[in-house]
C-alpha cells in the first residue's frame, strides 16, 4: 500500500521500486592509496512510480496529491516496513491515449525523500 497526503493510490500503480540513496558529504574522497575516505550524512528513500491506464479524473487526482512542494508518504519499506516520509515530487510524465474516452498512459514520477 502507498498513500499520498491519506490518498491511497495503490489500486492505481504497478509494483513499485525502493532506491535506498546515500548522501555523502563534501569531505567524503579516495586517498592516496585508493581507499575510500567516507562521511555518509544520510540514507534516503526515492520511489519510482509508474501507472497503468488512468481515467481523467483519476490522473486529476493523482497529480494533485503531489503538487505541493513536500507531502508525506506512507507506503512499504524493505528495509524498514512501514514507513511515513516527507518526500516530493520529480519531473511527471503521462501520454494521452484517447481523448474522447478521457484515458491517459504511461503516468511515471519518483518520489523522493526531503
């Protein structure tokens, strides 16, 4: 389960992917010997969504949830299990399939942690 802002969007995504990220700091370099010098400041989540087809008013809604600039995230960790984030949203892609109809394809953004 995923749910954006308390809007569950489970029933719309396909299985979606964990990136566990680690941030280094500016000091983090390889020595003279090649040995890597680290000062890892943090470990953060990104989760790359992608959609099946989505109505008009189905994608309306979607987009909103992740329109602000951070909203939090619930959703299934593999590391960690169930987990709430404050997270925001990358660049978002769809195509529109049929217009008559109202269908889109292919919605995919990643979430990822502030």
């Amino acid at each position: 389960m995923i749910s954006i802002s308390g809007v569950d969007i489970t029933p719309y995504i396909k299985p979606y992917k964990i990136y566990l990220q680690d941030l280094d700091s500016d000091s983090s370099v390889r020595n003279v010997k090649g040995e890597m010098m680290r000062d890892r400041i943090a470990v953060k989540r990104k989760i790359e969504l992608d959609f099946g087809p989505l109505r008009s008013n189905e994608i309306k809604k979607i987009l909103g949830c992740v329109s602000g600039v951070f909203f939090n995230v619930t959703y299934d960790d593999p590391l960690d299990g169930r987990l709430s984030r404050k997270m925001y949203c990358g660049d978002r892609s769809a195509a529109l399939y049929d217009s008559k109809k109202g269908l889109w394809m292919g919605l995919k953004f990643n979430l990822i942690e502030r």
